[in-house]
C-alpha cells in the first residue's frame, strides 16, 4: 500500500517519503480502515522533525485524522462491520491506503458529509464546540470574536458559533481569506487582524464588546482583546499561534469582570469522558443534520502531501486539506 512514511526527524520534511508498505492487520480490539480521505494537521508537520509532544518510534506513518470504510475488524472490536463508513482521529498512521485503529476511537461517518468533508471536521470542531459549549457556555444572541478564522479551527469555531445562534465577528490578517469566509459562512462582521481591532470590535457590538473572544494566537491579539471583551466576557485561551505567551494584569479582569479559560478538547474528553462522549455526539449530530459545514480549501492526491503541507507553512489555507491515498 502506498503511505506517506517518515524515517527521519529532519527539517523541511526531509525524512518523509512515499513508501510501498505491507497492508497492517488488526490486532484484538483493532479495526482496519481503507482510507478514503486523511485531513493535514499542523501537528503532523511537527512530527516530521520531532517538534511534537507526540514522537512516535521511527518509522512511522503520518497522519491523525481519516475517513474510509472498514475492511477488517480484529477480535473484540466491537460492532463495526466490514464497509461501514466511518470517521476517526489517532495518534499516526492515517496518510496511507490503510490505517488500523482502536475501535473506540472511530464512529459512523454522518451521512450528510462526503469524504473529504469527513475527514476534516472532527478534530476542528471537537476543540470548537468545547469551547463554545463546555467553556463558555455561549447563549444564542452573544457576541462572539474568532481570531485565526481561516484555520481549521477557528473556520469551525466560526460556523458552531452560527449554528449555536450567536452573532459572529470573524477576524483575519489577509484580504483574501477575509472575502473567503465571508463567502463560505457571512458572519455578522468580517474584518481585519490590524492592530486596533478593538475599536472595530466595540462599533460592531454597539459599545459592549465581544462577550465571548476565541484566540488562537496570543500574543499582541490576546493583549488587545482584553480591551474589547464585554463586561463579564469569556476569554478562550486556544493557543499561541503568535509565538507570544501573553499576560494579563489580574487588575484587568477584575475591572471588567471577564474570565480567562484555556481549552483544551482532548484533555476534557480524557478528564469527563462521559461528558467527552457527548460532544463527539453533538458534533456529529449537527452533521448529519447539516447544520455544519466543514470546508476543505484543497484535496490532493497522497503523492502531492509537499504541496498540501506547504499550504499550511505558508499560511494560505481556509479550512483544511486533505490527502487521497
């Protein structure tokens, strides 16, 4: 089978390569997978030169989210049925013809979502909706600020937002990714990551502020959504995309009465899995319904993964990419 195999931890993606590897088998409580769709992750790129918190043993196949239909089932897998249609996230192994996984981590494909579309929305909107639900407790009629809203992840937070029913300001560097998302999604307001946001912000909101803000990229743009996040607001905490771990004076939040909160999805799941297994449950109830709707900014053969990785180091990306095997 063809997969996308890194040998080496090098820069530029130097230590990957396509490779023709035996079909894995599952073992007990294993699943195999003919992949149909693998989405690109920044952590992925990471990963080719060791600069992941996850550093599989070498050699290892990329890739942490898939979908495809079943083609074995180890012993003890469970229910799942040789041609199930199904979508799933692990550490590694997805940029392949085949990929084997625990049961447990791969549920039914909504019906509503082509492969493409499948494969890139369960991560992204995992870490969305327990943001938007589980932190911020977002109520229908709130302001709600993405910042990053070309991403995978903020594009998602953008359209949960939506569909939850709350008023979107959507927030990016690039003119073109701007008119983009506009396009896809027409949120309530769509405007530029320059420094002094928070005066747009505040016009938007009629004086208020945002009472929820998703930052992604810290640094400057957390420092300034501190000055435009309303009385009470809910300050998300996602990531650092800036390079900049920002601070905040604690005199701050105590004067406008906000709340700072880190998300991290995969760490709730882990920590309230009952709670975990119902935001999976959400997510992909909402679509089936077709209340969401992922987008894929390119799909790409497996052998163009250096066009599809390039993609996300030039920061060009609205949405995700995906690979075909």
């Amino acid at each position: 089978m063809r997969a996308l195999r890194v040998s080496e931890l090098l820069p530029d993606h130097a230590g990957a390569a396509l490779a023709d590897l035996p079909v894995p088998e599952p073992a007990a409580g294993e699943v195999r997978v003919r992949v149909r769709a693998a989405a690109v992750n920044f952590p992925d790129l990471l990963m080719t030169r060791g600069g992941y918190q996850l550093k599989p043993d070498l050699p290892f196949v990329s890739g942490m989210e898939f979908a495809g239909e079943v083609d074995a089932v180890g012993a003890g897998a469970g229910d799942w049925r040789v041609g199930d249609a199904v979508v799933g996230g692990n550490r590694f192994g997805a940029m392949a013809e085949y990929c084997v996984a625990p049961a447990g981590v791969l549920r039914a494909k909504p019906g509503a979502l082509d492969w493409d579309a499948a494969a890139a929305y369960p991560v992204a909107y995992l870490t969305a909706y327990v943001a938007l639900v589980r932190c911020a407790r977002v109520e229908p009629g709130e302001w709600v600020l993405v910042h990053g809203a070309a991403g995978g992840v903020g594009l998602a937070t953008v359209d949960l937002a939506k569909a939850l029913g709350a008023r979107v300001i959507a927030v990016t560097s690039s003119a073109a990714k701007r008119a983009a998302i506009e396009r896809l999604y027409a949120p309530d307001a769509v405007i530029d990551a320059a420094p002094g946001f928070r005066e747009t912000v505040k016009a938007r909101t009629g004086g208020k502020g945002a009472d929820v803000i998703f930052d992604p990229v810290g640094g400057d743009v957390f420092d300034e959504s501190t000055r435009c996040i309303a009385f009470g607001g809910r300050l998300l905490v996602i990531g650092f995309a800036s390079g900049r771990i920002p601070e905040v004076s604690v005199n701050m939040p105590l004067i406008k009465g906000f709340s700072v909160v880190g998300v991290r999805a995969g760490e709730y799941g882990r920590r309230f899995p009952a709670r975990g297994a119902e935001n999976v449950a959400a997510i992909d109830a909402l679509a089936a319904e077709g209340r969401i709707r992922p987008h894929v900014h390119a799909s790409l053969d497996l052998a163009d993964w250096r066009e599809g990785f390039a993609m996300l180091e030039r920061r060009e990306v609205v949405g995700k990419v995906v690979l075909k095997p």
